[in-house]
C-alpha cells in the first residue's frame, strides 16, 4: 500500500492524505488551506487524484482544515462513503454550510472588481447546494465501534479530546492475508479541558501519523490562563474599554462560555461587575447548539453539572448575537463589554469589523486564546505590527494585545510525547505532520531521542510505501453496565442481559463472528442509551 501527503506536510492546514491499497483508495480527511493568500491558493488546485476514484473519505474532524473542500471532492465526482462521528456529521452540517457562503460571498465579491477591469468572472470554490449534497454522503459513528467496511478494511475512532467529535483514527487494512495497523492522531487536544473528554491512547501502532502544532514547546495551565482573561476582562472594563476575542467557532468559543458560566455563576459578583458577554458568530451560535444536542459525549465535570440541572452554555450576562444589525450595534455602544468572535485567526468573519472599529482604541483589549498561522493577521498583530490594512483601511494597532496559550485545543509537546510513550507496541515509522518546519524538526528529535523510533517528516506531495505487517487480533473486550435515569434504565437492563447472555453462551470468548456483528451492535445500543440519558437532563436543565 501507498501512504501520499497533500496536505498537512510541513505547515498546520489543509489536511489530506490519500492511501492507496491493490483494491482501494482511501481519503483521510479532506482539509481546507488557510492563513494567508498564498496558502488559500492551494485550495483552488485540481486534486493530486480523481475524486470519482475514492471509496472512502475518513474524517477526524470538523474543524475546515480538515473537512473544508470535501463539498468540492463531492462536487468533483466522489460518490463514497464518507465516515466519521456523529458529533463530526452534526458539526459538518454548520461549518460546510457556511464556508460554502464564505466561498460564494467572495466570488462575488472578486467578481465586481474583475467585472470593472473587464476581466472574466470566477466561480466560488463550491455553493452552499455543494455543501447540502456533500451531507447525503456521510455515515456517522459512536467512538470504540469497529466499523468494517469491506472485510478488507476496518476501522474505529477513539477520542482525541480536541474538539466535540474529534477522533484518533485506528485503521486495519488487510492484504494478501496479513494486517498492517495505522493509526492518524488527528488533531490531539489537551487533559483536563472543559466539557470534553481527555484524549484516549492506543495499544499499538504499525505506522503512526501525528500532529505537531505544538511538538517544540508547553502549555501553561489551563487554570492560569482562565485566571488571566478575567483579570483582564475585569481592568478593560474599569477603563471603559471593549475586550476582542478571536475565537474558533467549535471548539474554543464553547470552552469560553464554559469558563466564563463557572466565573460569573459560581463566585459572588457584584452586579455592576457582570461584564456583558457577546457571542457574535452565527456559526458558534449554532455550533454551540450541536453541542448541545451531543451531550452524551461530554466528560464527567459537565455531565455531573448537567445532572444538577445547570445548562453550562447560558449564564445572565451571555447574549448571542445573530443578526448584522445587532453585531454592527456591538461597535456603537460605549459600555464596557467582551465580544467573542469568528475566526480565530482574524483573517474573516465579523471579528474582523470589530477589529476595524476598536484595534486603535488604548482602553480596549486583544485577546488570543488559539494558534495562529504564519501570515494570518492574528500573527501579524501578536508579532508587533503597529498598522494593519482591514477592509480596506489602514488601522492603527493601540490596543493592549495578550496571548494566551493556555486555551489552546492542541496538545502540547510534553502530552504527545506522554501519548506516543503509552503505546505499548511502538510503530515501525512516525510521520510528522500539521506543523510549521522548525517545530517539525524539534518535536521529530524529542521522538527519536526518547523512543528510538525512526521519523519522516513528509513534504507536500511526497508519497510512501507501507510494508505489511501481521497485527494480533484484538481479544477480552468488556463492558461495565450504567446506572442511568429510571425512564430508560429497563430498556438498558434488557439490552445488558442480551449482552451477558451471548458471552455466556461463547463462555466469554468472542468468536470472530461474534465480535464483528453482535457485539458491536449492542454496545452501539448502549452508547446510544447513555447520550439520550444526556439529551434529556441537558433539555430540562436550567
């Protein structure tokens, strides 16, 4: 088999990988190439291969770097399958939807100025009924469900606790009779983050693809950077002045309003210092309702707080702001006030015109509290520029600027590293991907110095071949029952006592059979039974 890297290979955007075995050809993630002009470029190139081609597209997750030109795949002539979580599917049906009139707002856009040179009109890279069409193709699946797709070809998602739905990708592809294990990180989150669970590990690995966003340096606490923002929410505030924040729709807007419900729900704050909160992304807004919808997948912190009945992503002095009239309202009020909003890097959406309006202000505040690119203008104001060009303006830069990294979703050096030393069967091969060159090179030496395992770090383009291996099969699955909520605890017990009595009647050993169709249906029921029981209590919570 042949493993090809058109995406992702030295720089953090874009993901896409392409394997090709005797009988298949398998897409990882289908990534959108952000940051800057010269980047986005990429995104119009024709694809290195046939989209009609393609069986299966696997996606890791919804963030656009990773899923953002699938509509154009689809729209090229794909007609597989395209696997991932659900929470994935659901977040794709918000994110693709609005690229897609990101894509069909600045061809118009372009378009008037080509239609005053006089020169030929362009199509947007794929409409929002591209983006509609691409939906049908999906398959969603739970987490820890080995998924066979053809007999030759398996695969299961664990949690990679980046964002809602983000997944490690395990994958068995079996030819001439033996079976070669790859595993794609995906993006890895960070433990011990807000509503989500902590990123899993794996047993073993043949061949290892892993991220490196951050493979040269360390996060600070999570704790002290929360700390941070409220302090200095609380002194922009006292000089009248407005806080700007950046943030990724999915993922880290969600995580904010988190932290800030905790700060203002549960500490005594005088009223007067109740700083209004404004979410103004549409797409946070409804990304923040998948998550909601999805509640089955949060770790035990939110779920217990679900339980008491405190919907985590409503507190008084939240306001979600969806209309234009209202976001432009936002940069006429005088009051002091935070507004979070798409995208995290600056380089679209309405944070943009905030930017506009408040970068030259001394009383306000920017905050960053994610990556960003090389190129991007949230990189340009963190490295020092006095004066930006936005919306065709010259602004200047007099706000105070801070960065804090303790927000970031990516999983710093010192957990990957700890990640990679739990897997008890090391890979032959680690390639080093989705970072910037030098931080590539550092993370592929700590990797090689303390495992001895052999590195690559792939350029855009180049392609691998895999030897095959033989894996052992997996054998003594278990599974614990749940305590759930009277009103379906009985539909559980049954679906548990149909559990226990097949392993009685196999003696507690899975035959082949066995595991691929009867046990991964009833522990589909269950994982299913447990994200209702969360629906329900996040419905009725305050």
């Amino acid at each position: 088999m042949q493993l090809s890297f058109f995406g992702a290979a030295q720089m953090v955007t874009g993901s896409n990988y392409l394997l090709s075995t005797k009988n298949h050809n398998i897409v990882i993630d289908c990534g959108m190439f952000q940051g800057n002009q010269e980047t986005e470029k990429l995104n119009y190139k024709e694809f290195p291969y046939d989209p009609a081609s393609i069986d299966i597209l696997i996606l890791t997750h919804a963030h656009i770097d990773h899923s953002g030109r699938i509509p154009r795949m689809v729209k090229e002539g794909f007609r597989g399958k395209i696997i991932s979580t659900k929470a994935t599917y659901d977040l794709c049906g918000v994110m693709l939807l609005d690229s897609a009139k990101i894509q069909e707002y600045d061809a118009e856009w372009e378009n008037k100025k080509r239609k005053r040179r006089g020169e030929p009109s362009i199509e947007p890279l794929y409409t929002v009924e591209d983006a509609e069409h691409s939906l049908k193709y999906f398959e969603p699946h739970l987490y820890e469900q080995k998924i066979d797709i053809n007999g030759e070809i398996s695969i299961r998602f664990k949690d990679a606790g980046h964002i809602l739905g983000s997944s490690i990708l395990e994958l068995w592809i079996t030819e001439d009779e033996t079976t070669t294990k790859l595993v794609f990180s995906g993006d890895l989150g960070m433990p011990d983050r807000p509503i989500i669970r902590d990123p899993q590990y794996i047993d073993e690995a043949d061949y290892l693809v892993i991220e490196s966003t951050y493979g040269d340096k360390d996060h600070p606490p999570m704790k002290e950077s929360t700390e941070k923002l409220i302090e200095i929410i609380n002194e922009t505030a006292k000089r009248g002045g407005t806080v700007l924040i950046p943030s990724f729709a999915v993922g880290r807007t969600q995580e904010l309003i988190y932290e800030l419900n905790r700060y203002y729900e549960y500490n005594d704050i005088k009223p007067h210092m109740e700083i209004p909160i404004y979410i103004d992304s549409p797409m946070a807004i409804n990304a923040t309702e998948v998550f909601q919808n999805n509640s089955g997948t949060f770790d035990q912190e939110t779920t217990d707080l679900i339980l008491k009945g405190d919907n985590p992503f409503t507190f008084n002095n939240l306001n979600y702001v969806r209309t234009v009239e209202e976001s432009m309202a936002l940069n006429e009020a005088d009051f002091p006030k935070v507004i979070i909003s798409a995208s995290g890097m600056a380089t679209a959406g309405r944070i943009r015109h905030h930017l506009k309006h408040n970068l030259w202000n001394p009383k306000n505040s920017l905050v960053f509290v994610g990556y960003q690119a090389e190129g991007s203008l949230g990189r340009i104001l963190l490295d020092g520029a006095k004066e930006v060009k936005l919306l065709g303006e010259d602004i200047h830069v007099g706000l105070q600027i801070y960065d804090l990294e303790g927000f970031s979703a990516h999983a710093d050096r010192t957990f990957m590293l700890n990640w990679i030393d739990k897997i008890e069967k090391k890979p032959k091969k680690v390639f080093i991907v989705h970072g910037e060159k030098e931080t590539a090179k550092a993370f592929s030496k700590q990797i090689e110095e303390r495992f001895g395992l052999k590195t690559i770090i792939p350029k855009l383009g180049n392609s691998y071949k895999i030897a095959i291996d033989t894996i052992e099969v997996e054998k003594g699955i278990t599974i614990e029952p749940e305590i759930l909520r009277e009103d379906i605890a009985k539909e559980l017990q049954n679906v548990y006592e149909q559990f226990n009595s097949l392993m009685n009647r196999s003696n507690g050993l899975f035959d082949e059979e066995l595991l691929e169709n009867n046990y991964n249906l009833l522990k589909n029921r269950l994982l299913d039974l447990q994200s209702q029981l969360m629906d329900i209590n996040i419905l009725i919570g305050k």
